[in-house]
C-alpha cells in the first residue's frame, strides 16, 4: 500500500486535472447530447490512463452507458458509477479555493470516477492487477433514477466478486456507505373543471383544492419509525388567478428501507382516490430502486476497507443513509456490495458541491487495495 499512495501523490496534480476535465464537460441527465459529449471525454481519459476502450449501450432518450474492461482473470470486481448530473449547463462555474474544487457534479460523482480510473493505473503500473478482472460500468441516468441504465448494469455485474460503488463518501465523516434506503417516483395529475372563479365559481372543480387534499394525504403516509418518507416536491396548479383551476400535478419522491414498506407505499398512492366530485386522478410511476442492506458478505467488505484505510494512516465508518444509487440494484443480486468509495467533500445537489483535493490519493488508494483483496493487501 506504501507504494501506491506514493505512486497517487506523485501524481496528484494529473488526477485533480483529469477531475476539472471531466466536470468541465457539463452532463444534466436530460440533455442526451450533453451527456454524450461528456460520455467522449470520460472515454479519452480511460483511454490515456489505461489504455481501455468503451463498449458503449446507445441510448435514444438518454446519455448511452459505457463499459470498461481490464483483464481476463476469473474474479471479477465492478467498479460501478454514473457521469450524469443534476446541473444544467452553465450553472455553476469551476473553481479552486482554500483546498477544495468546486463545480457541477465534482462531488457526485466525477471526482470518484477519476479517482478510480487512477486507482487502477497505480494498480497497472506496478504490476499487481495479475488474475485480475476489473469492469467499470458508468451509467448517464443515475440522476432521474437509472430507467435505461438498471437492467444493463444488473446485467454486466451478475457473478462478480464485489461491487465498489464510487459515489462520494459521507459528508463531514468520510464514512462509507453500507445500507441505502429504497427509492421511487411518481407523478399524479389532477383534472377538474374550469370556471370563472367570480361570476359562477359553484360551476367549478378546483384541481388546486383536490391537489391539497391529496398533499396532506401523501405526507401522512410519512413512517419514520419505519425510515420510510414520502415527499410532494412537486405541487403546480392553475394558470390564471381569477379562473377556477381545472389542471393541477404533483411530484412525490419516497424513500424505504424494507420492501415490505415499499409495496404499502406504492398501493397507497397507486390507489389514491379523489376527495371531490368530480375530479379525475392519474397515476404513474413505481419504485426505483430497492433498499440496500448490508449482507453478511457486505460486511466482510467493509472490514476489508478498513483494514486497508488502517494500512493507509486512517480510519472510516460504516454508516446508512437515505439516497440511493445504483448499489441498490447490485446488492439485490446478493453481490458484496460497498459504496461512498468515492471522494470527499460536502454540498451534494447543492451550489457550493465539492471535493477535498486533499483527501484524493488516500481515496483512490483505497478503492485499489480493495481492489487487490486480502492476500496483497495484507502480504
């Protein structure tokens, strides 16, 4: 492990160059030729680094999805990923101050892609990636809940060894992430009737009114004793003050840690029912993503990481937390499964996102001992 930290920290300024590279090519999950564009810069840098080519999944509606492979050796670890971002073009800007990297999905989660790719290089150039299968899956519609990219990354990670999940570590701790909440969208559009709401309002059916009742409805499924939230994040209604609203639309976001609370959920709201005459309802949508439970195979990866961390000169924790990620669909294939390997940082989904320049050979170095496994790690 010596010899990799040191081989990263020599080469600390090329991976925080790579990282500004790769953030500069702007990715909002929506714009498929953003996406895409980004999708060719991160392969130039697979490229340069190790020498990889992509096997690419095109995509009509969304980024296509990219896959690396190196090595042919029978023990397969995924090292898993997403280059989308929640940030439209030009909203936020690049910078570098007091330590840290700002910009638009610098922390989740290119930074932690980069991060690996050079893990893996530390590995190549010192000849210890023998026997070994290592397969990058970057997926370009994590963002909006992977509907094009969860199947085809089920897929390529069946029968590996273990899953690294590059997501970014735990804000303020560094801690990885052992357990994951399940997740789910949906969408309920209201329909009513219009009327002039001053001359002949009794002739109306508010779709805004109905879309209140159905708001306090939904967070009243709310379960915290049980982790399970459910969040309206979305409530758009009317199109002019003086006419009763005919339209309205909610967006919900839920979050679960069983599957038993999962099917409630999405019986509630799949059967939601008008509280006016009159109204008419439409549902759409389903849960995402499964919870991620640490299994006792998990384990035995966490304890490997810190083991390694130890052998590093630190230390990190295991923690649950309520986002999900594409590790929720391998760890409900019973694959070993270990996420927050990425970078450090704060701000996720928020303006001042970013990454501790600091911390990043130790974190790339610690994807590549977990990708050695024990006997090198601990020889």
């Amino acid at each position: 492990m010596k010899n990799i930290i040191s081989y990263l920290q020599q080469h600390s300024g090329e991976i925080l160059s790579d990282i500004k590279t790769l953030v500069a090519a702007e990715s909002p999950s929506m714009n498929k030729a953003a996406v895409d564009r980004c999708g060719e810069v991160l392969q130039a840098i697979f490229a340069k680094r190790l020498g990889v080519d992509a096997e690419i999944d095109v995509q009509e509606k969304y980024g296509n999805h990219l896959k690396f492979t190196l090595g042919t050796g029978s023990e397969q670890t995924v090292v898993l990923g997403h280059f989308d971002t929640v940030w439209d073009e030009g909203e936020l800007a690049i910078r570098e101050e007091q330590g840290k990297l700002y910009g638009p999905g610098v922390l989740d989660m290119k930074a932690g892609l980069v991060q690996a790719i050079w893990a893996v290089r530390a590995l190549q150039q010192q000849d210890l990636l023998a026997g070994k299968r290592i397969v990058f899956l970057c997926g370009s519609d994590e963002e909006v809940g992977s509907p094009s990219s969860s199947d085809w990354l089920s897929h390529h990670a069946m029968g590996s060894a273990q899953v690294l999940v590059v997501e970014p570590a735990v804000a303020g701790s560094g801690a990885l992430k052992v357990a994951r909440k399940g997740t789910g969208q949906y969408q309920v559009a209201i329909t009513g009737l219009a009327a002039h709401a001053g001359n002949n309002p009794e002739e109306g059916i508010s779709a805004v009114q109905e879309m209140a009742h159905q708001v306090l409805f939904l967070h009243g499924l709310n379960a915290p004793e049980r982790g399970t939230t459910v969040n309206v994040g979305i409530a758009q209604g009317g199109n002019r003050v003086n006419v009763v609203a005919d339209k309205a639309v909610l967006g919900i976001d839920t979050r679960v840690t069983s599957e038993e609370e999962a099917q409630r959920i999405h019986a509630e709201i799949t059967q939601l029912q008008p509280h006016l005459p009159g109204i008419k309802l439409e549902v759409s949508g389903a849960q995402s993503r499964p919870p991620m439970r640490q299994s006792a195979e998990s384990l035995v990866l966490m304890q490997r990481a810190q083991s390694v961390a130890q052998q590093l000169g630190f230390t990190v924790e295991g923690k649950s937390v309520g986002g999900g990620s594409d590790g929720n669909f391998t760890a409900a294939l019973g694959i070993p499964t270990l996420d927050g390997l990425g970078a450090t940082g704060a701000g996720i989904h928020a303006r001042h996102e970013h990454i501790q320049i600091a911390d990043i050979p130790a974190r790339a170095a610690l994807v590549a001992g977990l990708i050695m496994g024990d006997a090198n790690v601990t020889g």
